[in-house]
C-alpha cells in the first residue's frame, strides 16, 4: 500500500487526511457514470479479511485506486490497479473509511488525476474484538459445592484458556493456559468470589503476548453460603434422581430423557417401536392438537382452580388454630398449600414423570425429603416397575397430555403426627385435605385407546415448614395417593386394541 507522499499533487488536492476534506475535493466529475463500493461486511473482528468491491459502468478500461482510513484518522493508499477488488485485514478494533476512485487507464497514464470519478460516500466498516462470556454453572451455591466455569470460544483459533478466581480476602489466584475451556474448582468457605476468564490463541501464549488475550467485560460474581440443611436435601434428593435414572435407563434404554432431575417421558417414548411391538398397540396422537381436541375448553396445563380470597382466609383460620401455628400468616399458608398441590401435579403427570417424585429443583416446590420417599417405598425398581410391568404407563399407555388441580373443596388441619424430622428446623406441620388433580391423559377403555378426562381421588399432602440460617421453605413430607379409576369424558377414541 503507498503512502499519500507518493501521490500526485493533484490527488493530494482532491483527498485529504480528513473524512469532511475527502468529500470536499475540487474539481471532481460529477458521478455519471455512477460508481458504487460494496463491501464484503459491515462488520467484522480484528483479523478478518474485508473485501471492497467497485463498479464504474461506462470507464473504458477502468483503472481502481482504493483509499483507507484506520480508526486513527490515517488515510493509504493502493496504486491504480486494473482490479475492480481489494482485500485489506483490519487489526485492531475501530471504524474504517473505504473510497474508490477510477479512471479510465489513458487517463491514468495521462495523470488526469482530476477526471476520478468516486462514490457518493465511503463504504464505512465497524471492527469489534469479539465478546467473550463465562459462565458458572452456578453463581449461588454452599461452601464445599463445586462449581464449573465456562468460556466461549469467540473464534480464536488453536484457542487457550485461562481462568482467574478473587476469594473472599481479596486475593485472586489463576490456572495455567489451558487446552479445554471448562474448569471447575471449589469454594472452601463463605463470602463473595469474583471469576474472570481469557482466552487467547496457543501461538500468543507460546509467544508470551498476553495483550492480545480477550476476557468479559467484567467478572462474574459468586455468593457462597455457609451449608443449610436445604442443600443437604439437595444433595440427598440429587443422589437419589440420579439411583433413580440410573435403573430407569437399565430398564428402559430407549428413554429419550435430557433435562436433568425431571426424568421427562416424551409421547416418542410411547411410540417406541420396541413398546408397540411389546404390548401390541397403536400409536398415540402426538398432541391433543393432533387429535381434534380443543385445549381452550379446560384450564392450562398445571393450573390451580378454585382458589379464591374467602378460601385462602378460611385456610388461615384453620392452620392458625392448629398448636403451634398461630403466627402464620395467609402468605405462608398459601405457599404451604401450593406446594402441596404442585407437588401432586408434578407426580401425576406434570411433565410425565418417569420417576414418582417431584422435582426438587421446581422453582415452586420447595422440595420432598429423601427420607420420606424411601419410607413411602417410592423407590428405583418400583418405579420402573411402575412404568412397564403388566399395569404400567406404557401397558396401560398412561400418557399425560394435559392436567390441572382444583382446590375448592381443600381444608387444613393438623396431621396424625408431628413430623420429627429434621429434628430442631421443623417449625410447624401441616396437612392439606382434598387436592384433586384431573388429568387429560391416554388410556386404555371399553377395548380401545382413547384421551379422556380422568379425575385422581381426593389426596392429603403434609407439609413442614423448616427454616434454617434465615430462610425458610415448605417441604413435603409424606401423603396419600389413589390411582384414577374410569374417565368423566372421552375426547377422542382411537383403534382397537389388539
């Protein structure tokens, strides 16, 4: 590329170092024919390639002169080239100005500098450094939990990455440059940490370039919290889901379950070849769309009906008037008899459990002890047995298409026994009478398959509030359980079952 001394004076006069100044220039032609610039990309990173292109219909052996402004304000320029295209690779971030001018190639070589005919405006680019995120895998969690950081890879070639961590006291410690982006440590005690990350090609790191490494544009803060007994059910209700898929994969490797801690059946897995074949069966419809079935008729999927102020007063009374429970308040009470219903919609079918358990991690139900599923039997084998022995959901094709609860008729009361577990957190026990759960769901009836509306008996849920270092939740901590028996109404009728 020549400098701008290297120019005719003339085209001195006609480009200056300013942008203003460039459009400015005397004595240029006005632009018949019209000469346009296109470029490759608008935008772009540091290190990628940007191609001009340039048009001048009607110059007879038209002669191409590309200019550059940098992000400095610096202009250069290309020779006269027989070309209509040129590449240039931007190397720091910035706005470029890209013009053309063109001459035919006689008055090139007459240096009639004045007859270059140019665009209207510069062909503008915008270079960005590429963003760079990290990502934990968690950014609240206890001391002694690990805790995964993640950084993408913004197109860095042969990328490395390299990983910082301030503790609580203020020090930061860093890793190495490493090969994978993922790295995982954990917090030994409580406080806040800040994480920042790097990335930065293996060729800069063996040269020791390090400014050339990218990173967010700020830490990622962690909150560490001393360990409660609410992440020792975590981890307790963890172990077990995972026992849990463990044997459900076993049993059922067809499973076409991703989402973690809610083993999710999908109609595919009703529709398996290996479960047609097995029980001899038809397909189910894949959707109650798909079946003719208006959805608009019946509450939304996982809604609560029949709750209303008078009900919620009247559960306040009745839990207040309990020993023990005088303090609560219609806030606590409300959630207390949420999380008793959602707990019921999550084992009947929300999300067609493959395991009987409600998801502890649901961001409205506080959770179900460990303990208390393994006192209920609710166990692995059972489950699986649940699923696919002579009765189970894929023999009976128990496939949950839609549900809701219905609370009107929901009462509050004390339980048999005070729940002693965990000894010194349970603040107050309550038990929730007459949840009924109704579900849309495939079935088996009178020799066909059909969908139809199958109310579950009436249920009681007890639940204990547990309060540890300043928080508190409701958990569940055990309840009745009844199967649906015939359907209230079929809503589609589908083939004989063989």
């Amino acid at each position: 590329m020549l400098s701008r001394s290297m120019r005719a004076a003339s085209v001195l006069a006609l480009v200056s170092t300013s942008f203003a100044g460039m459009l400015a220039a005397p004595a240029v032609q006005a632009s018949t024919p019209v000469v346009t610039l296109q470029a490759s990309a608008t935008t772009s990173q540091p290190g990628g390639a940007i191609t001009l292109t340039a048009s001048a219909p009607g110059v007879s052996q038209a002669q191409y002169q590309f200019w550059l402004q940098n992000p400095q304000g610096q202009w250069s320029s290309t020779p006269y080239i027989g070309s209509n295209h040129w590449t240039f690779t931007p190397s720091q971030p910035g706005t470029y100005h890209v013009m053309v001018y063109v001459l035919s190639q006689a008055n090139v070589w007459a240096h009639r500098w004045s007859q270059a005919l140019h665009p209207t405006s510069p062909a503008t680019v915008t270079v960005q450094n590429p963003t760079v995120t990290l990502q934990p895998s968690t950014t609240n969690s206890p001391a002694g939990q690990a805790i995964t950081l993640t950084l993408n890879n913004p197109g860095i070639a042969q990328a490395q990455y390299q990983f910082w961590i301030r503790y609580p006291n203020g020090q930061w410690t860093d890793t190495p440059y490493l090969s994978t982006n993922q790295w995982t440590f954990t917090p030994s005690q409580a406080g806040t940490y800040l994480a920042m990350g790097y990335v930065l090609s293996r060729p800069n790191v063996l040269a020791h370039n390090w400014s050339a490494a990218l990173h967010p544009a700020t830490p990622v803060t962690l909150t560490i919290h001393n360990p409660t007994i609410f992440d020792q059910f975590q981890a307790q209700n963890q172990q077990f889901l995972n026992q849990s898929v463990y044997y459900e994969r076993k049993a059922l490797p067809w499973l076409s379950v991703t989402i973690a801690n809610d083993d999710t059946l999908g109609i595919s897995d009703f529709n398996n070849p290996i479960v047609l074949n097995q029980y001899h069966v038809p397909l189910l419809p894949v959707s109650l769309a798909a079946a003719g079935i208006a959805t608009s008729a019946f509450p939304a999927n996982n809604a609560i009906v029949g709750e209303t102020p008078a009900l919620v007063t009247q559960w306040t009374q009745e839990a207040q008037a309990i020993p023990g429970s005088a303090s609560l308040t219609s806030s606590q009470v409300l959630q207390a008899v949420t999380t008793a219903v959602q707990a019921n919609l999550l084992g009947d079918g929300n999300g067609n459990g493959a395991i009987f358990l409600a998801n502890p991690d649901s961001p409205t139900v506080s959770g179900i002890r460990n303990a208390e599923l393994q006192q209920e039997q609710k166990n692995p084998t059972d489950a699986v047995t649940a699923l696919i022995g002579p009765q189970g959901w894929f023999a009976q094709r128990n496939y949950v298409y839609q549900e809701w609860a219905d609370v009107s008729q929901v009462t509050i009361s004390a339980p048999p026994a005070v729940d002693p577990y965990p000894a010194g957190h349970v603040v107050t026990t309550l038990q929730v009478n007459n949840i009924v759960v109704n579900l849309i769901m495939g079935g088996i009836y009178q020799g066909h398959e059909i969908i139809g509306v199958y109310p579950a008996p009436p249920v009681n849920v007890s639940v204990d509030l547990i309060q540890d270092n300043g928080q508190e939740r409701w958990y569940i901590s055990w309840g009745t359980y009844g199967n649906t028996g015939n359907p209230t109404q079929v809503l589609w009728t589908g083939p004989a079952i063989q």
